[in-house]
C-alpha cells in the first residue's frame, strides 16, 4: 500500500510546517518497513506549486508537481504563513477549489497555524470547528463567520479536517496521523524518538468533533458514562445492552452509529487511556494497575499494553513518566 502525501509550496510559507512533519514520517515509514510483518506503506511525497519559493529563512522549495495533476493524495499538508495568509490567497486563488477537489478525491487535509485560512477560504470548513494561530483569531473569525473557531485548543479535528494552531501542536498531531496510517507502535516509537520532554497526549490538547463523548444518544451516554465513572466496571456486550435496556443487536448498532465505533473498540480505547495515565501519574505498582483495568496478571497486562503501543508496561512508565513523587 502507498501513502500520498502532498506538500502545498505557496509564498509566505513557513518551511518547518512542512520539514519537521515530513521528518517524522519518514521515521514512521522506516520503523514500519522494518518491524510490521505485513507489508508497512510506501510513503510518496509530492511538492505542490505553480512557483520556486523562497521562504523567510531563506530556503528555497521547488515544487515537483503542479496542483493539477494530482488526483487522489492521501494527505495534504497546509502551511503555515508568515504575515498576512491573504497575500497568498490573492497571489494563488486556485488553491481553495484544489482542496475541495483533494477532499472528494479522499484527502485528509492538514493546516497548521495561518494556513487555516486557505482551508476556510475552500468552504470546507463551514459548520466545522477549526483553530488557527492565536496572533489572528479576530481576523479569522470575521472573515470565516461560519466556521466554530476555538480559540482554547490548539488542535481541532472535524471529519478529515485538521487544524494545528502551532508548530509544537503540529507535532502532537502528526504523532496521531502516523498512528492512523502506520499503526499506534510505530506512533510511540516516532514520539520517543522527537519528543524526549513530556508533551500532553494528543487527545487532551484537541476538540474533536465527533468525539465518542459528544453526541445526543443519550442511552448510549448513560452507559459511557457508567463506564466512565467507575474504571473497573468493563461490562460485556450482554451486560451494557441489558443496562441500556436494548437487544445486543440494536445496541451494537445505536453503539456505532452514535459514536463511529463498536463498543468493544470503546472498551480497549477506555481501558488503555486507564492504564496509560496510571502509568504516567501514579506511582501504583505494575500489578496494580492491570488490575485496574481488568487484567490480573502483570504478565498478562504488560503484554495487552505492548500490543496497542508497541512497549512494554515498565518501558512506557520510562518513557513518558510526567510527575516525580516525593514526601515533602
């Protein structure tokens, strides 16, 4: 399988929007390659522009293909610009209609910082959540009325549309793309490797619309909610059909339909989401917190939690151990 990713090379740009994500991802598709046993994709890359542009560090980017002749990438990145992005808009107008045209192809698009605003100018947004660099919120909440700006995040998701307000959050989110494209183990080896200091998880520092959480079913609610309230209660499907006071069936599939997941993936995302932050937070024994999750054997559970993110319970509490415990 081959991953297409494009690049968009439009004046104004900031090059480390596009460098540093596309470092990380070639280290994704060099761990892949090399540990997944199936075969890892193929990551191609393409710089999309009319122009050679020499960016304010100095760096000069020449596009290797015009906007035109790509039909179907599997990924755009959107750069973020330096001063006024509607400079860039005047100068390349063809780039909204490009991305509409990317987007009903399958594209998932990607704008960090100012680059939001050629995303809104494509309309996609509209009725969407979006977030932009802090300097221009008011500017881009007046020329964009119809898109939700959440200015309190620094990474938005809605459907196939991101939004990372900064580099840093560009970071956190291009860890979560790998993990979708490449697989949660290749992720965690890639922000290993980038990110030594402790960075907030990904799905702390997002709105995402469409969250599992945000939604109006409120029988399925009551039983997340269940879940969520009490971290050892792991009902089977039997069990939260029964406390919905549904058939397995129905509940399956209000399940999915509601939040876009079965309710058996639910439960891993929920017990792993447990165990990562015990492991992070707490100083509770490894033992302990399988059994928080569910799983007696220490064995047992460090081996379920290699499996999701590719280390084991003792290596990931080294790895990403946030809080230094002490009596005073």
């Amino acid at each position: 399988m081959d991953l297409s990713l494009v690049l968009v090379v439009c004046p104004g740009m900031l090059a480390t929007s596009h460098t540093f994500a596309l470092e990380m991802f070639r280290t994704a598709e060099s761990h892949a390659r090399a540990n997944q046993r199936r075969r890892a994709p193929r990551l191609t890359v393409w710089q999309a522009g009319t122009e050679a542009v020499t960016t304010q560090s100095g760096l000069i980017l020449t596009p290797d293909a015009h906007p035109d002749t790509l039909d179907r990438p599997d990924l755009v990145l959107i750069p973020s610009l330096w001063r006024n992005p509607l400079r860039t808009l005047k100068q390349h107008p063809f780039w909204p209609e490009t991305l509409r045209r990317w987007h009903e192809a399958g594209a998932t698009l990607v704008a960090t910082g100012t680059g939001s605003v050629i995303l809104a100018a494509s309309g996609l947004l509209d009725g969407r959540v979006a977030t932009t660099h802090w300097h221009y919120f008011d500017t881009f909440q007046r020329l964009f009325p119809a898109v939700d700006l959440k200015r309190d995040f620094f990474i938005t998701q809605s459907g196939p549309f991101y939004c990372a307000a900064s580099l840093n959050a560009l970071a956190d989110l291009t860890v979560h793309l790998i993990g979708n494209f490449f697989g949660l183990a290749t992720a965690r080896h890639v922000e290993r490797h980038f990110s030594h200091e402790i960075r907030q998880p990904y799905a702390q520092r997002r709105f995402l619309q469409g969250d599992p959480h945000r939604h109006t079913d409120e029988v399925i609610l009551s039983v997340q909610l269940r879940i969520q309230e009490r971290p050892d209660y792991r009902p089977t499907l039997r069990e939260a059909a029964a406390l919905a006071g549904l058939t397995e069936r129905t509940f399956s599939r209000r399940f999915r339909q509601a939040t876009g997941i079965t309710f058996h993936d639910y439960l891993t995302q929920e017990k792993l989401k447990l165990a990562t932050s015990l492991l992070r937070d707490t100083n509770l024994s490894i033992g302990e917190i399988g059994l928080a999750v569910g799983i007696q054997d220490k064995g047992q559970f460090s081996r379920w939690l290699q499996r999701h993110t590719g280390t084991t319970a003792s290596q990931y509490r080294i790895s990403y151990r946030k809080k230094v415990f002490s009596t005073s």
